[in-house]
C-alpha cells in the first residue's frame, strides 16, 4: 500500500505494480459492478487516479504516458481538473482526435498486455475492447483491481437502509411485476433472468435506497425464475417487518457477496438464462456462460419500467406542481437577492435551491447535483460548483441553472437560464433560437414507430440555420422516483433503435454555449402520449409536465412565429393556473408578471 499523495505519485504507484503484474496499461473506466452511471464512492476510481470528476470518460495509464477520453458534456470541465496531472486529455468527438484504440496501439508493441478491473467493465465493452486490440496484436484481458493496492484510504461499501416504495405511488405491486417477467421467460424460453441494473431491481421490487448519492438505489443482484426470486443484497439493509414481507411473497433475501455462490448453484440447473451484457459486469458474465446458455438482451424490465402507467403518471403530474412551486420561490428569491445586493454565489445558490424543494412534501433529496453557472461558467455544460471556489453572482450576466428533485411522487429535471440585469440583443437572439427548438420538439406529431434521432432534428434545426449546434443530446428518459437519466429511449443524435411510445417521460433540452461568456439551456420533462389515428396510422406527440415560468426578458417575439408565441403564451397560463393556488400573494402577484401574456412581432 501507499500514502496517496498527489495524482503523479498515484499514477507512479499504480505503474509500479502494472510492471510487477507485467501490464502495459490499465484502464480505469470509474463504473461500479453495476454499470452505474453515479457510482458510490468506493468506485471512483477515474476520479481518484486523475482528478476529473465528470461522469463519464475513461482513464488509460502506460507505463510511459496516461489519456483521458471524454465527449463533448465534458471537455471544458476536463482541461481544467487535469491540470498539471500529466494525463493528457483526448476530446471524444472533435475531428483529428486520436482514439483510445489508436492510442494504445501507438504506445504499446504488439504482445503487450493491456487489463482493466473485471468487476467493473460490462460484458459488452470487454469483448469491443478484445477484438479491436487484438487487430493490433495486443492483449486484452480483465482481472484484479490494482487500485485496491494504490488506494490506502478507499472508502468501503455503503451501507443504507432500503425502504418500500409503497404501490399507491408505483401503481403495480411487486408479485404483478414478477409475473411480468416471468411471462417474458417462458415467451423467450428462458429459465431465469439476471439482473445487475440496480435501478431495474429498485423497480422490480419497489424498493429504494440511498447508498449512491442522487439515485435512490441500492447496492444489489437480482435472479428471477419462472417459479423464485432471489434477491441479493445487505440483509441488514432491510428491517425484520419488510424482510419478513419479502419473504412471505416469495422473495428470497440472499447477503450481496454470495452472488457467486447462487448463480452456481441455481444455474448449474439451467438451459438459459437473460442477460444483459450492456450491464452484467465481465467477472460474472463470464461465470454465467460457463454455467449455461445464455440469452443476451435488454433487460426486459427496463423496456417495462420506460413506459409509466397511469399511477406513475399522475404522480409525475403531482411532482411537478411541487417542483413549480419550489422553483418559482427559487427564482423570486433569487432575483430579490441579487437586485437588493445580497452576497451570493454559485454554490449557494445551489443551496439555496435544495432548501426550497426540502419544503414540499414527499422530497427525498436531490436527482442529481445541481448544476449553477454564471456567466462563463454556464457555458461548461455539466459545470460543478465548489464550496469556497466558485463564482460570485455579481453584476448582470445569465445564469445557468439545471437541477432536479425526487420525491415519492417522481423525479424531476428542469433547466431555466435567468437574465440577472439587462441582456443584450445577442443573448436575446440565442435564447430565443434555443426556445424556438424547444417549442418544435414540444409541439412536434410524429407516427408510431419514429425513434429518438429523428425527432431529435427538430430542436436543433432552428440553431443549425444560424450555424451553430450543441454537444449533447435533446433529450433522455427520466425515471419515476429512479435515475433522473433511464433508458432504453433517448432523443439524441445517437442512433438508438427504441421507438417513442405512449407513457414515456423525456427531457426536452436543447442549448447554446458560447465558450468563455455564457450558456443557454431550456429543459422541461414532457410526457409521450397518443394524439389520434388516420388511415396511415397511430400518431403520438408530447405533454409537458414541467411547470415554470420561461424568461421573458430573454424573449424575442420578432424572431418568433404565431404558432411559437402562443405555445409559450398557452404554457405560461398554464403554469399561473397551476401553480397559483399553491402561493402566498407575494409569490402569486409576481408568478402573474413572469407569466404575462407576450406580444407579436413589434
């Protein structure tokens, strides 16, 4: 073991016992067993190594240079954390930049051995990453986590306790869910099915936790068979009264680190077995295949979890009043505080936000760490304010503000930009393309059948015909009382082949950044549901479920259409009706300003 000192120091460590191991380069992709997005502490191991904290990227370490590769969310972000860290930094997504793949085949002869922790890459990527080294004649195999090694002070497993997530929220019980899937694996001649998905699990079984920060999730294992479930976790997590209701529905309660032992043990019985290979991590794909056949798909909860019923739905509806309410108590404060000169800065105002959802009933904290920006700092699209470094709001300027809340009810995710002082006529003029996107993507009809990346165009046409786009995508699935960020659909450029269907919640989220001044970003949640049929078929189109008030100063009507005028006119009347009767008069009198009717073109 060594002290952990600085990221060189780490890196040198981590070398050290690559060269006893006789590896050439490892790589660190910060997942947990699970393939989670937020990972517990324990596994922030890309962070550790290196210092960047974004969600997403992975760190390769040779023996002679390390990279970093991250998409476009995190670029900025990146330049500035890896600072002096001596890793270089690889922007996924830019022209001319070279490839993890490249990268490593550049570095390394062939016969050398590249590795990565088995617990802590899919199935999926491990064979990717196989085939495409041994092309270079490179070696790629997964084993032990050298981290645990390097890292003295590696926090140790959490340990939360898991409570019910009662059906009056989740509108199906579990045994009805269990039943789902079971009628899944006898269509698909399956025996069992295995889950590593923790959100998959929360749902299956209406349960939730908190041992990762802004999911309400829990470290576990699932296998559901046509007749048992097993369910793997920390009993201790578990009262005896819920423990005992489990049981007497069926559902045995195994301790997490005996996963092994049940998958021999029941699997051994077994012709095949659904898995995940996008989710099941390396170390136990490779025990299940061993085992038994195996049928490699998307978890059939999750295409089941995607699609709300009518409980969910209302509880999404109720989320946002409460959401709506905290928000415009946010913004009034807000903008009081800064005209009367309060002291404020970027993270507590976030802070501050966090407080004014606290007081709405059924909170459970934050889906996600709120992200504030101003000015410059808007422009960095998954920007993080620190305590004690971050920007002061003083001064006019625009200000970011991103962030989302869970509650029984349902999760939320909503982006407003705020105009603290006058703007200028080319803050208005980018705000007002961002809306008009918006608008095209909440207004749009499209037919059975269309994906993501199809609808994903009509948000970015209007940027597109002034020459300007953004880095990430349109939209992602929400979760009910789950991960704010849920597959399997998404409205993006990625070419995901899953339709939109009736029932499914998306964000709707396009922006504009204009590096080093500022950011604009508009996001409500909106609800896929079905408008009518015609002889060529089902057409569906969205509600918005987001309820807050748009920036009016930001808002150029000349460069708007009739049609884009009166949704937003139509959604600020809603937003006042809604939202109005839960506000004292100050709140309410100022609501009615922020939502007063906007005029044609002048």
């Amino acid at each position: 073991m060594t002290k952990d000192g600085t990221i060189a120091e780490r890196i040198d460590a981590l070398r050290a016992e690559m060269r006893a191991e006789g590896v050439a380069a490892y790589l660190i992709f910060g997942t947990d067993p699970h393939m989670s997005e937020y990972v517990s502490p324990r596994w922030r191991g890309r962070e550790w190594i290196s210092g960047f904290s974004g969600s997403a990227g992975t760190v390769a370490v040779g023996l002679e240079a390390a990279g970093l590769w991250t998409d476009s969310r995190y670029h900025l972000q990146a330049t500035d954390q890896l600072q002096g860290s001596g890793i270089d930094l690889f922007k996924e997504g830019l022209p001319g930049t070279v490839s993890l793949i490249d990268w490593l085949a550049k570095q390394l002869s062939p016969g050398s051995v590249v590795t990565a922790a088995a617990e802590s890459i899919a199935v999926s990527r491990e064979r990717a990453l196989k085939a495409q080294l041994s092309r270079h004649g490179i070696v790629f195999r997964v084993g032990e986590d050298l981290l645990d090694r390097v890292w003295s002070d590696r926090p140790p497993v959490e340990r939360q306790d898991v409570f019910q997530h009662d059906v009056r929220y989740a509108g199906v019980s579990r045994q009805e869910k269990l039943e789902q899937v079971r009628k899944s694996l006898w269509q698909e001649h399956c025996d069992y099915l295995f889950l590593s998905s923790l959100a998959d699990i929360a749902w299956l079984f209406n349960l939730r936790g908190s041992d990762i920060p802004y999911n309400p999730l829990f470290l576990s294992y699932a296998l559901v068979g046509r007749e048992e479930a097993v369910l793997l976790l920390d009993p201790s997590k578990l009262s005896s009264e819920l423990r005992s209701l489990l049981e007497e529905e069926g559902v045995e309660v195994v301790e997490y680190d005996r996963v092994k032992e049940v998958l021999e043990k029941k699997l051994a019985r077994a012709d095949r077995v659904r898995v995940n290979p996008e989710t099941c991590n390396a170390e136990l794909g490779a025990l299940i295949s061993s085992l038994c056949g195996t049928l490699e798909k998307t978890d059939v909860t999750t295409e089941l979890k995607a699609v709300k019923n009518e409980t969910e739905v209302a509880g999404f509806r109720r989320a946002m009043v409460k959401d709506g309410v905290a928000m415009t108590g946010f913004i009034h404060w807000l903008r009081h505080g800064w005209e009367d000169g309060v002291e404020l800065d970027e993270y507590s105002v976030g802070q501050a936000l966090e407080r004014f959802r606290s007081r709405q009933d059924g909170f459970m904290g934050q889906s996600f760490q709120p992200i504030v920006g101003f000015r410059e700092n808007g422009a960095v699209i998954h920007y993080s304010a620190v305590e004690g470094r971050s920007a002061r709001i003083d001064g006019p300027g625009l200000l970011l503000v991103d962030s989302g809340g869970h509650y029984l009810d349902g999760t939320t995710d909503i982006t407003r930009t705020i105009a603290l002082g006058e703007p200028s006529p080319e803050q208005r003029e980018d705000y007002t393309t961002v809306l008009k996107g918006h608008i095209a993507l909440a207004r749009t009809r499209f037919p059975e059948g269309s994906r993501g990346f199809q609808l994903d165009t009509l948000a970015r046409a209007p940027l597109w015909e002034r020459g300007m786009q953004y880095g990430h995508g349109t939209g992602h699935g929400v979760g009910f009382f789950l991960n704010v960020h849920e597959g399997p659909q998404s409205i993006s450029t990625r070419l995901v082949d899953v339709d939109i269907r009736p029932g499914m919640v998306c964000s709707n989220e396009p922006g504009l950044y204009r590096e080093g001044r500022y950011g604009i970003r508009i996001e409500n949640l909106i609800l896929a549901e079905e408008l009518f049929s015609t002889p060529f078929g089902r057409f569906f189109g969205f509600e918005t479920l987001s309820l807050c008030p748009l920036e009016r100063r930001l808002i150029d009507p000349a460069l708007m259409s009739a049609h884009e005028l009166e949704w937003v006119n139509s959604y600020h009347r809603r937003v006042f009706g809604e939202l109005s009767p839960h506000l004292g008069q100050e709140l309410r009198a100022w609501l009615e300003k922020a939502t007063a009717e906007i005029g044609g073109k002048q």
